[in-house]
C-alpha cells in the first residue's frame, strides 16, 4: 500500500480542560503493567488503564476523520476499541511495534488507524517515531519527533506502520491511544 502521507499531526486539537480530565479519570484506575500480547515483554514498560467512555469518543471522532481525509488514506472505519490511558515513568519505554494483528477480530475488523493524544508535556525524552520500511534499508523513512509535543496534540498514523516511544528522561509522559478498526483490506 502507497501512502502518501505517513502521520497527521494536529497540535492543539484538545484543550486542557479535555487533557485534564483524561488524566482524572485514568489516574483514577488501578494502573497495570502493560503486556505485550505477542512479543518480548521486555520491549515495552508503561502502564495502562483502559477507558470506556462514548461522550469521549463522540470528541475524538471529529479528528480522526479530518485525519484520514486530509493524509488522503480515505479508509472505511467502523468504530473505536476501549481507549486506553497510557503512563510512561523514567525509563519507561515501548520499542518498534506495529498495532495490527495477525488475523482479524471475532467481528471480522482490523485495526485500521492509531492514535496518541498527548496529554501533558512536562517531561523530557519519550520522543515518538514512525519508520516507512523499504526492503532497501537505507531508503527507510524514519519520523522521529524530536520535541515534546504540546498538551493537547493528536498525532494519528496508520496502525500497519513501525512505531516507538523512546524512553522518558525525566517526569511522566501521559498519553491517550486508540485504534479506530473497519473491514480488512481487499
């Protein structure tokens, strides 16, 4: 698949009042550490909550459909999955994975587009990244994000691409992610 655009990032695109109540309701939760459903275990530590909330989707879904047709991916979505609320301490990280999985849901959807939305930008390190393979190593494409984006900023990507978070440095990187799924491919 050819895509012209790999990431839509919208700095901004939910006030403090959102973030903040993010964070409430997820800081709220009995935090877990989070697994790896079919990886080394080793290659993530963060911790996450998982969030049910339609009122919160019903915000979200306004951006991720500006996302999808401004990259021009233009893929036919059907719905969220639970949202889940993600804490990463000093040293927490989450090296190369991609969001898909091997074969479809019970429901027959795959996950079509990821999301981060950055809730608080009062830490150093955990800079994100997104790699455009290519069978020619030197003509990958990587997007590493250098800054700390902004409170409030939606970074959204296809959910087949490479990612990572890089380890924090110093204080607590907070973030909202989701995966928007829809009927495989053809």
């Amino acid at each position: 698949m050819f895509l012209k655009s790999v990431h839509y990032i919208n700095e901004g695109a939910f006030n403090k009042s959102f973030c903040e109540k993010i964070i409430q309701i997820g800081d709220s939760q009995k935090l877990q550490l989070a697994k790896i459903q079919d990886g080394n275990q080793l290659n993530r530590k963060s911790y996450v909550g998982w969030i049910k909330d339609e009122s919160l989707i019903k915000i979200i879904t306004p951006i991720i459909n500006q996302a999808n047709e401004k990259s021009n991916w233009n893929f036919l979505l059907r719905e969220f999955e639970p949202l889940q609320y993600t804490v990463y301490d000093i040293n927490n990280h989450y090296d190369w994975h991609i969001d898909t999985h091997v074969t479809p849901y019970k429901n027959d959807l795959v996950r079509k587009l990821s999301f981060t939305i950055c809730l608080n930008d009062d830490y150093t390190g955990g800079e994100f990244e997104i790699c455009l393979p290519h069978p020619n190593h030197s003509k990958h494409k990587n997007f590493r994000f250098q800054k700390v984006f902004k409170k409030g900023t939606i970074i959204v990507f296809p959910s087949h691409l490479w990612h990572k978070i890089y380890p924090v440095k110093s204080g607590v990187r907070k973030a909202l992610v989701g995966w928007v799924v829809g009927k495989p491919f053809v």
